[in-house]
C-alpha cells in the first residue's frame, strides 16, 4: 500500500510522531509480512528464481496500459483457475493484491471487502490495482530512515523487535525472528535494510517476470478473456509468420485487410450505478427449428447464381469475411439465402461449422461505395439456411455476410497425435498423405468461390493473401499455368494438389509452410476445421440473372457493424435509461439468437456495465457474463449477440444494463 498523508516533518526513533510514526510503522509491518509470507511468490529470501529469456519471439513493445493489464492478469491467475473466477473471500483478496506486488494491511482490505461484499470479479481487482499503487523504493527506505538512530543504513535487533510488535501492524514473535534470521541481510545482531530494500525490489521484478512467463506459455490462460480487454494471444505455435514465397509469386505485396483492436479498456472506472434498465426475454426450445423460410413457387423458372465465401477467425477473436458486390439490371423479385458451406466430411471427424449461424446483410449503393443504404438482411429460416425474399430495383448491391461469434470463438484442444501431412515412399520420393489430401481438396471447394471446379486467378488470390499476405500477378500465374494442371487459365483441382506438394519438396519435406496454410483457413493440427466457417450464398431472380462478385475480404466491423445497429433500432424493443433520455438499450428477439445495441445521443461518451449473470442456457458472443462497455457521442453500438447454449431446451435472456458513473 501507499501511504498517502506523510509527516510534514521527519523525526528519528525516540521523538513522539504519534499517528504519523503509527502509519510508518503499519507500512514496514506489511512489507516485511509480504517478503518472508510463504503464500507469496515474493517470499524472495525462501525461494528465488532465476529466470532466462523467453523463447517466444518478441513483440511489438505494449503501451503503459496494455502492460498494466498484463500484470493485473497474470497476478490474478497465478491465484485463479481463469480470469472469469471471482474472489470470494478476504484471503482470497489478499493473497491476489500480493502476488499483484501489493502489501495490503486489514485497514486497507476492510477498505474493499466490507460487511456487505459477497465477491469481487477481475474488473474490481483492476481497479483496487489502479487506486493502491506498489511500494517504490524510496518509499521503503524512507519508511526504514525513521528507525534508524544512527543513519548508518541498519536497525538494531532488539529495536527491530520491540517495535514491530508492539506498534503498527503488530507483528507476531515468529514474523520477526522470520525478519531477524534472514541470512543475507543480517549480521552482528543488525538488520542491514538497505540490502532488504535492494533484494525486495529486484526479486519483486523477478517475481513479476515469472508470473508473466507462466502466462505467456500456457494458452489456455494467455486465450481467455477478461473484462472488457482482449489482449491478443501470440501465435499457437513457434512457426513462422508468413510461408515462404512459392515460385509463382512475385515480389509485389498488397495489404489484403486492415485489421486493428479499437476495443476500449473500461477498467479504470469505480463501479457507481447512475441507472438501470433490465430485459428479460423467455425462449423456448427448439426454436431455432421455426420453419418460416419458404422458397417462391415459381423459383424454378428463376435464374440463378451461386458464391461462396468463409468466416475466419482470427487469433485476437476478431472475424473476417469475404464480402461481394452484386449488380441487378432489371427490377426482379429476388430470393437470397446464406447457409454453412457442407463440406465432404471424413468419416468420424466433427464438423462444428454447420452449426454456426450465418446471416447476410444486402445494402445499396447510392451514387458511390461509401453511401449505402440498407435494404434488408435474411431474417428468415428454416434450419441452418436463412434467407430473404422481396423486390430489389435495379443498380449496384453489396452483401455482407455476418455471424454472431457465439459458436465461433476460439477454443483450447488437446491435440493427441499431430496429423501426418507428408510421406515417402520406399523410393525417397515424396508424397501427401491421404488425409492432407481430403484436407486440401476441402479446401479447394472453399475458395472456388463461383463452384465450377475450377481456380481462377482472383480466387486463387484470395487463398493467397489470407494465408500469406501476398499476390500473383498475370506474370506470375503464366508460370503457374506452365508448371501446374490447368484448364481455360484455371488451376485445376489436381493442379492445386500438385502446388502444394512443389511446396513440400522446396522445403525438402518439412511441413511447417503447410501447417501455416492449415492454420490460417481455420484447421488445427488434427486436420479439424474448428476456426472457419464455409458458407454458401445462392440468389434467384425473377426478371434477370444477378451478378455477384467477391471483392474484399474484411474484419466483420464498418459498414456491418452500421447496418446491424439500424435493423436493430428499426425491429427491436427500446428502453431509455432512467432520467438519461439520450440513453436508450436496443433489444431485437430473433428465433435464433438476441441482438443488443446501445445508442448514445449526447454529447459525451458512456460506460454502461453488462450483467448477464440471470440469464439461464445462454451464450453470448463477448465470452463474459460480466463486462462494460464504452459508446461514444452521438453514436451507436452493437453492444453483445446471445444465443442458446442448448436449442434443445428453454433458454431465458435477463440482462441489466447500468450506467457508471
């Protein structure tokens, strides 16, 4: 703790400072119980550590605030099994600010843990973190100055003893004789604390530095989610970035997304409710299965065009897709669905992407790309397929496709046996394994996005830039055409086969450029495709055939973002915060899923703290029933999406939103 009224005039031992000396004394009790406990990892005199550079490759260095959470984290999980855990008890209180490198005294954990306190969660921690700073150095030894009769950097045993037994936090006669027969900073029946002070500091450092190795290299604690802070988990696996350039590639590079946290930290602030408003919603089960989307009777007749498309997920949870522009040159009655692209499945292996629920969102293009309008979103379903029908006039569309992010989201899995991508015959000569092939020739049918069997040079460039950042120009694809199986200037299926094993023989087998591929189109070192959804969009047209062509691939943000909230503001129900009317919560009841938007008329921003914790059977897209949330002036958010985590039985939607003050 930090004492925070100093005397005004500093005195030695025997001079009658009162409450002052009271408070110092308090301070030097607590930082001598934290050096010698033996719950904390700074007990620095029992065990130290030495400890050696991380193997992980080095970062971009973090901001002050970035590392401060870090810190916040790794204290906490060195106490908690995850960070959604809350703290139930004082002990449990203390024990967490210690290993956070604080010495909290009873005065200051009454101070957070009143009478009335049942638990506190990870966001309080941050706070009491932010308000009760570490101990510096010259704290401690100024603190130490005040006993010391004859300023020669030591305290005399029996002064030692007397006083932290009787004064301050007392300590007990154990405690002391603990302080007393630490060999490195006691000789001649003194206590050296300028040494103390010297090691208490450094192995505090060092202390920190192992609670935040042992973070970075479990990924199960560096994944999981805390607050309203996503901190970016470094890569799954020590391989690198980007694969090596093929032979077909030039040196030319594009920037394929432009991708970038905008999340807001929203711990710094005290937990005061200003107001409240709550929302409870009752579902029941199975009601997802509503059968509501019936094709037009004449569909038959209509023309028709096909694309498909994949969410990804990325390694910050962030979701990225494929997005398209549509051209309708006739007025026409149109029917467009989007359901989850079914891929042959190997018999035995789960296909969780089936189950992730896919929307699409069609705007218009008025007079120029940045001007759209929306028009509408497939509302409709029945099953996992979910679809719009209704007139569209003629001129330039574009749809984007959406998911919630409650079932795709990132997930820690024990790999048993990593698969076998590469073989040799008894020849030498090298081959792909059955299952890597199965696994290619799914993801061909995934970036065949026009489904003619075929590659063409823009397809295959989107499978460039997603799992190497670079393009194949004209120049480029002439060789490929040369040196791989193709047909009309498309590579074929085979060919595609035959340029993936060209990469395992210029790596002389060695399948760490593969397992880059694998891992950026969504699969884990089983061959399971668990981070990637495929998906499918099928467009009828009544008057004329529609043109659709995917031109970028993008995190699911901007325009969807603008898009979900105004369907929301238009279809949901409204409550306005009491006594803020430029405060209102936005809720739209779907059959499959709950959407919530927060929109902020006034002229400054709020933080409105989410609780969730009444809800029964739900899963919502943030990973916490518990987090807060930032909106800016004169604007609009996607505040959380909530699904059932069970379709099969009921599921109730109760959440209170607060405004902090």
């Amino acid at each position: 703790m930090v004492i925070k009224e100093r005397p005004r005039s500093v005195g030695r031992r025997g001079e009658d400072l009162g409450v002052c000396e009271e408070n110092w004394l308090r301070f030097l009790s607590c930082e001598l119980k934290m050096a010698i406990s033996p719950k904390s990892d700074a007990a620095f005199f029992i065990q130290k550590s030495v400890l050696s550079e991380s193997p992980r490759t080095k970062k971009c260095p973090l901001t002050e605030e970035e590392i401060f959470y870090k810190n916040c984290r790794a204290a906490y999980l060195t106490v908690f099994k995850s960070s959604l855990d809350n703290i139930i008890s004082k002990d449990q209180l203390y024990l967490a600010l210690q290993h956070a490198g604080r010495n909290p005294s009873k005065k200051i954990i009454n101070k957070y843990w009143t009478p009335q306190t049942a638990k506190l969660n990870f966001d309080d921690f941050c706070i009491i973190l932010r308000k009760e700073k570490p101990t510096s150095k010259a704290e401690l030894l100024e603190s130490f100055k005040q006993l010391d009769v004859n300023d020669d950097g030591s305290i005399l045993h029996t002064d030692l003893y007397k006083l932290l037994t009787k004064r301050g936090e007392k300590m007990t006669q154990e405690e002391v004789n603990a302080i007393i027969n630490l060999a490195d900073v006691n000789a001649d029946g003194r206590f050296d604390y300028m040494k103390f002070c010297k090691l208490y500091m450094t192995t505090n450092e060092q202390c920190l530095k192992t609670t935040l190795e042992k973070l970075e290299t479990d990924s199960k604690l560096r994944c999981q989610r805390f607050g309203s802070h996503i901190e970016v988990s470094p890569e799954r696996d020590p391989l690198p970035i980007t694969k090596s350039p093929r032979i077909i590639r030039k040196t030319d590079q594009e920037i394929f997304s432009s991708k970038g946290d905008t999340r807001s930290s929203l711990l710094t602030t005290t937990r005061k409710f200003k107001t409240s408003v709550s929302f409870t919603i009752t579902m029941s089960a199975n009601s997802n299965q509503n059968s509501k989307l019936t094709e037009p009777n004449s569909i038959k007749e209509w023309q028709f065009v096909q694309s498909k498309g994949c969410f990804f997920l990325e390694e910050d949870g962030e979701i990225i897709s494929h997005q398209y522009r549509m051209q309708v040159v006739q007025r026409s009655m149109v029917y467009l669905t989007i359901k989850p692209l079914n891929l042959c499945q190997v018999e035995g292996k789960p296909s969780p992407w089936l189950s992730v629920d896919t929307a699409l969102y069609i705007l218009k293009e008025n007079e120029s790309p940045a001007n759209l309008q929306l028009m509408c979103f497939t509302e409709l379903h029945s099953r996992e397929v979910f679809g719009w029908t209704g007139e569209l006039g003629p001129g330039i569309y574009w749809l984007i496709p959406s998911t919630t992010g409650c079932i795709l989201r990132k997930e820690i899995k024990t790999i048993a046996e990593e698969a076998q991508l590469v073989y040799r015959d008894e020849t030498g000569e090298l081959f792909l394994t059955k299952e890597f092939r199965s696994t290619l020739s799914d993801i061909f049918e995934v970036i065949d996005l026009d489904g003619n069997g075929l590659l063409s040079l823009e397809e295959y460039n989107f499978f460039e830039l997603r799992t190497s950042g670079e393009k194949c120009d004209e120049d480029a694809w002439a060789v490929c055409r040369e040196n791989f199986d193709t047909k009309k200037n498309e590579l074929t299926r085979q060919g595609f086969m035959d340029l993936n094993l060209m990469e395992a023989n210029d790596r002389d087998g060695d399948p760490r450029d593969l397992w880059v591929t694998l891992h950026s189109m969504g699969y884990n070192k089983a061959l399971e495709l668990t981070e990637a959804c495929p998906f499918v969009i099928d467009i009828y047209a009544d008057k004329c055939k529609p043109r659709i062509k995917a031109v970028y691939m993008e995190a699911c943000s901007g325009q969807l973002e603008k898009a979900i909230c105004k369907s929301v503001l238009s279809k949901g129900d409204a409550k306005i915060m009491d006594g803020y009317e430029n405060i209102i919560v936005h809720t739209y009841k779907h059959d499959t899923w709950i959407t919530s938007v927060i929109e902020n008329k006034s002229d400054n921003k709020v933080i409105i703290h989410v609780n969730n914790e009444l809800s029964k059977n739900c899963i919502n897209n943030r990973g916490l029933n518990i987090f807060a949330v930032e909106v800016a002036p004169k604007s609009t958010m996607v505040c959380q999406h909530v699904m059932p985590l069970n379709e099969r039985q009921e599921w109730i939607y109760y959440c209170v939103y607060s405004l902090i003050s």
